[in-house]
C-alpha cells in the first residue's frame, strides 16, 4: 500500500513552495523521517521528511514546479528495498567504432548518482558556468549527491585525455564564437528579494549618509585578546560583535532609526533585534539576532557563527528570519570600499560595512596611515531625519574607535 507524500505547512503567510532538489529516486529505500525533497520558500530551503520506512515511488511533480501547501509530491511505496524498485533496463549494445564519444558517455551511469534534475539550483549554476559534466564528478554530499564545492574542484583539476575510439581524427566541429546564453528559472528566494527590495525603493524616500572609522582600537583589541576569547567562549572574536554592540548603542541614542511606518503611525521599539545579512547557496538570507542588546560581545558572535553555518548547511528556519528592527550588512568581506545599501522593509535603516584598508588621514596635526573603514547608513527620510543619521553614525563611530565606551554604556 502506498502512503502519499504531501506539502507540508510551511509558515505563516506561506502557501506555495518551490521543488528544488529531489533527494530520492524511484526505486530507493527510504527509512522513515529520512528527508526525500527540498522545497525553497521565499525564505528558506525545507527538507520534506518520508512519513513512513519503504521504497521511494514516482515523483507527482517535478523540480522546478510549483507546490501548493497539500499538494502531492510523491508516494512510498511499502516493502523492503527491492520490493517495488524497477527492472533493470536491458543492457544497451556494444558502441561501434561509428558510435560518436559523446553517444558512448550518455549510456554511462553518473559517477555521483545525480540526474540533472536532481541537482540543487546552485549545483546547476556551478555547472554551467565551469562547463563541468557531473556524470564524471563523484559527489561527497549526503547520499552521494554533488554539492558545488565538488563541481569547483572538479573545473580546477585538468581533465585527463580521452582515449580514441577511432585511428580516423574527429572532423572539428565548426568554429564557434565561444558566446553563449543558458537561460535559468530565477529562484523563489531570488524572486522574493528582487520584489522586496524594488518595493523599497518604490516606497521609502531612501537616503545614504556616509562616514567613515578608525579600526585601530578595535584591530589592537581583537589581536590582543582573540585567543584568550576563543579559548573561553569556543567562537572566534571578530568585528561583527563590535558593531552590533555598537549598533545598538546607537539606537538607544536615535530610536527614530530603530523605529517603523505603519499607515499613519510610527511603531518605536524598547528592543534591538537586529538583522544581519548572511551568504547562503541559495542566496542572501538575513537571519535575526533576537534581543541583541541584552547580549554580550560573545553571545553575538556565537549566535552570528551559528547563523553561517546553518546559511551554509540549509537548515534555518523561516521563523529565525522575520521581524527585525535594524539591519547591518557587511559588503567588506567581499572587498566592497563603498555602497549604498537598500532597507529592508519594512525597517527604516540599514547600516553597510565595508572593507578595512590603511589611508592617510590627519591626527594632531600629522599626516598618519591608519586602518580605515567606510560607513553607510541607507535610512527612510519620511521618517528619519539628516540630522538623527548623521548623530546615528557619529554615535557608532566614538563607541568603535573607544570600544571602552561599549564595556560602560556611554
């Protein structure tokens, strides 16, 4: 008897999902809770668990397709491994000396396991742009399948000459421009973002007031005590805690940018919960620091590295990314010198990080090289005025270039 695999309820406000990677095939053994799908909402990936032990069926949809909460995504079939799983096909006939080299490579299995399809979306994208096949790629993701860094690896080692199957040299192909187009389905989250963002720029009256900083205290603090920090709180001490301690120093100073517009209101908030953007696979995913301004400089920094990680691995959940007061996105880490970064509504500000790099700057008098970086404070002008930005950024920069004033709160 066959047990039906539907779409599970994904959160609040959410009815649709995408199918974004199959996890099991028809005909392989599924034990139960054992995650067989991958669905992306516009926030996040969701596994999709089998219900019951037995041998997976015929995929209902497929990936790519959109999903309703409900819906039919698959069924298992119940039984050992063997029970239902498909007769083998007959055996294809040798290759002829006629038979083309790229004939002979589609009659063999992929070395990983992995169909196209099954490939999740940035396994695709690293695909097409190294031009790697992954049927000659072996995956060391879960269950075999390929990730991305296998397919990077793969691009960066030399492929070994193919043997000749014929003493007669292929005709060359004709000459090719070497310009190509491949045209990929954009991804739920990708959608949502670009919708979201344009939103806020049709919205707010979006301004940036820039500054810049000193990280020599901050710098000479971490060097001086990153060791003694790790040993003691098992997370490494990096810049992010200080700005986020900062950061919500400053709200306390100006609550105009930690507030909100709703209709003809403004929403002030007595708490800093503060959103920071983190790299993903997918995409740009922005999980919230909830209450930071209750925590330590090591409670930020494990909470943020416990983001990361689980950004990388695909397993946060949706509620860990909603709500936000302030948003803080660090574009340094990336080599950014300057930018000027979007809200993200319906938040009224956005604080951008940028790269440390040494500049000559003036100090009593004396042309000194320092370690500088560059501020940015995109906020929303109906609400926040030049003057609370400017008091905003100069209130973060005093607390970064004297971290003293974070240990007293001043």
């Amino acid at each position: 008897m066959a047990t039906e695999v539907n779409v599970p309820t994904l959160g609040e406000s959410i009815v649709e999902a995408t199918v974004g990677e199959w996890l099991k095939q028809p005909g392989d053994p599924v034990k139960a809770d054992e995650p067989i799908v991958s669905l992306e909402t516009d926030k996040v990936a969701v596994e999709v668990p089998s219900p019951v032990a037995g041998v997976m069926g015929q995929h209902a949809v497929a990936v790519g397709d959109n999903v309703a909460v409900g819906a039919l995504l698959a069924t298992i079939e119940a039984g050992g491994a063997g029970a239902t799983a498909p007769a083998p096909a007959p055996a294809a006939p040798a290759p002829t000396l006629a038979s083309s080299p790229a004939a002979t490579a589609g009659q063999q299995a992929p070395a990983s396991g992995d169909t196209p399809a099954a490939l999740s979306p940035s396994v695709r994208r690293a695909v097409l742009e190294t031009g790697v096949d992954p049927a000659t790629v072996k995956g060391t993701g879960k269950d075999g399948r390929l990730t991305k860094d296998d397919v990077l690896a793969a691009a960066a080692t030399p492929a070994a000459p193919a043997p000749s199957t014929e003493p007669v040299p292929t005709p060359s192909v004709a000459a090719s421009t070497g310009r190509k187009e491949e045209r990929v389905r954009m991804t739920r989250l990708r959608q949502t973002v670009a919708k979201r963002l344009k939103d806020a720029q049709n919205t707010a009256a979006m301004l940036t007031t820039f500054n810049d900083v000193d990280m020599s205290a901050v710098i000479e603090a971490r060097t001086k005590y990153k060791d003694l920090f790790e040993k003691k709180h098992g997370v490494r001490l990096g810049f992010m805690g200080f700005f986020v301690k900062a950061a919500c120093m400053a709200l306390k100073d100006v609550p105009a940018v930690n507030a909100q517009i709703d209709g003809e209101e403004i929403v002030y908030h007595d708490y800093a919960d503060i959103s920071v953007a983190v790299s993903a696979p997918q995409g740009l995913v922005v999980p919230v620091i909830r209450d930071a301004d209750q925590l330590s400089v090591a409670g930020i920094e494990k909470t943020i590295g416990d983001f990361g990680k689980r950004a990388k691995d695909g397993t946060l959940k949706m509620e860990e990314m909603k709500g936000g007061t302030f948003t803080i996105s660090n574009g340094g880490v990336f080599g950014s010198l300057m930018s000027t970064p979007i809200i993200n509504p319906p938040q009224s500000a956005v604080l951008g990080l940028h790269r440390i790099e040494d500049r000559p700057v003036v100090r009593d008098g004396q042309i000194v090289v320092r370690p500088m970086m560059y501020l940015a404070l995109s906020y929303d002008h109906r609400l926040i005025d030049g003057r609370e930005a400017v008091t905003f950024l100069v209130a973060l920069k005093n607390a970064i270039e004297d971290p003293t004033r974070i240990l007293i709160d001043l």
